[in-house]
C-alpha cells in the first residue's frame, strides 16, 4: 500500500518531470544560432506559447525559409516590451533569433524577436 509521502513524491515527479520536458530547451540546438529576417505568414498569440509562422527574407541560401517559431508565452512577452497583439501582425517584418528543433526541420525556438526598433528577450 502506497503511503501519503510516496503518492506525494510520485505526483511532484510526474508535474516537474512533465514541466521539464515541455519547457525545456533540449530539443532545441542552442549551439547552432539562427539570426533571420522575414514576414509573418500566421499567429497564434497566447499561453503557454506564442507561434507565429515566418518566412525568411533576403537570403536565398537558407535550406529552410519558412519556419514555426516557438515564442515566449504573451504575459512575458508583453512584460518584456510587446505593448499589444498588433506587433505581430500578419504581414509584417520581423527578425528572429532562435534555435532550430533538433528533430523538427522548420521549428524553431526563439531566445529573441525584434519588431521595428523594439528588442524583446524571450528567455
């Protein structure tokens, strides 16, 4: 028979375990850095991630121009200089810097995202 302490452990190691997994950047190849500009192709502004679709821009020797990129969730992104849902508007030029997916060929995860003159750090 299961005691209190131990059915406590098992639940905090399956709710930490599963917040690892889902936050963490071991997917993610943070020892290869992408710095690209482009156009917002789509958005999903929300919690607990913001996406937006994105199409680099000005540089034909990409092997992927056309990403999904994870961003930070909105609270922390309007915490960090995003003032409304406007600033990622279909349609308008970004630059991403980020880390692609080391299994996903066109998903990134942004460390940073610059809108007009507005820097806004994700991590």
């Amino acid at each position: 028979m299961y005691s209190i302490k131990k059915t406590f452990f098992i639940c905090t190691a399956f709710v930490l375990g599963g917040f690892v997994l889902h936050h963490g950047w071991a997917n993610y190849d943070q020892d290869t850095e992408l710095d690209y500009e482009g156009i917002i192709l789509s958005n999903d502004i929300g919690n607990p991630h913001t996406f937006i679709d994105f199409q680099v821009i000005g540089d034909e020797e990409v092997e992927v121009n056309e990403w999904e990129v994870v961003l930070a969730p909105v609270t922390r992104m309007r915490n960090r200089g995003m003032t409304d849902d406007s600033m990622l508007a279909v349609g308008d030029t970004v630059r991403v810097v980020g880390y692609p997916h080391r299994s996903i060929e066109n998903e990134m995860r942004a460390e940073r995202i610059i809108i007009g003159d507005v820097t806004i750090e994700l991590r």
